[in-house]
C-alpha cells in the first residue's frame, strides 16, 4: 500500500470540511465526522471519493473535495451475509 493511500483505508474517521450540494438529501452537513465503511460490490474507496455512512444511516459516495482525514481510525465490525448454517 502506497502512504497516499492509507486516509481511504476502511475505518478511517473523516470530518466534512466543506458542505456537498444539497446537504439535506446527501446528508452530509459541515464539521460532521463519518467512519468510512466498506463499500459496495463492484465499488471501490479510492483518492476520488470513499463510501460512508451519512446521516440517515445510507451508505454514500463522498467526493474528496468535501472531506479531510482527521488521522483518528475505530474498528469495523464485519456483518457476514448469506451465511449457510
């Protein structure tokens, strides 16, 4: 892993530096701090945008523009899904 690459990294705390466009539907508000999560399948956490969960709880695509790492990390629990008992 490259060292540019470790803010993206799943876990990671960011904090909303500037407000997207229509905070109220993307649920994104100024100074808020989201946990970026694992994102879909076929998706990825890259330098161009990571997903995390916003305010209503959705997991979403979060531009690099709006966000800044804060350089704090918080464990993520892994749900299994489909798991065949």
């Amino acid at each position: 892993m490259k060292e540019y690459e470790k803010h993206y990294q799943v876990g990671n705390i960011i904090r909303i530096r500037e407000e997207p466009p229509r905070p109220k539907i993307s649920g994104f508000y100024l100074n808020t701090e989201h946990v970026i999560q694992t994102p879909p399948n076929g998706k990825l956490n890259t330098g161009l945008g990571v997903w995390v969960k916003n305010n209503q709880n959705k997991i979403r695509l979060l531009r690099y523009q709006y966000w800044i790492w804060t350089g704090k990390t918080t464990q993520i629990k892994r749900v299994r899904k489909n798991v065949i008992t």
